[in-house]
C-alpha cells in the first residue's frame, strides 16, 4: 500500500478529494467550510476554565477536582496544538 504524497497548502484550498457536501449549492450555499478556527477558540478557552478551576481546586482542598480539571486542561491543549498545526498546514477554516 503506497503512501499518499504530502499535500500542500492549494490542494487544501481546492478542497480535499473524496469530500462530498450533500447541502452545497442548494439555495445558493456557499460549500461548507471547516470550523478549526471555532474549534481553536472552544479549545482555548476550555483550557483557560480548566487551569482556572483547577487553581481554585487546589485552594479549595479539593484535589480529586483539580486532578480532574487538570487532566481536561491537558486534553484541552493537545486539542489547541493539533488544530494549531493543522492552520499552519494550510487547511482553511
């Protein structure tokens, strides 16, 4: 099995193949868009709640929650990076 060629930033901007968007053109829609920079808005400030929450936590002496708050911030910045790269890999949105 070969391994796909890397894209670059125009074959994003012509839109990947295989994509199919069932409501393009009805009533004169633009295509769908993708949402990475809401998706990147939503990470981040999930990340900022959940340091927030979590030094009020640990202030609070309930360490159970900010361990579990702790754990979402970490999830909520891997999110931010994945998207951050897949912007800086010239994917629209």
């Amino acid at each position: 099995m070969a391994a796909e060629p890397r894209r670059s930033r125009e074959d994003y901007g012509a839109g990947l193949p295989d994509h199919h968007d069932p409501t393009a053109g009805i009533g004169g829609a633009p295509p769908a868009r993708s949402a990475l920079t809401l998706r990147a808005v939503l990470a981040a400030f999930g990340l900022a709640v959940s340091v927030g929450g979590a030094v009020l936590a640990v202030t609070a002496g309930v360490t159970w929650f900010a361990i579990v708050l702790a754990v979402i911030a970490v999830v909520a910045l891997l999110d931010l990076l994945w998207i951050l790269y897949r912007k800086y890999r010239g994917e629209p949105g």
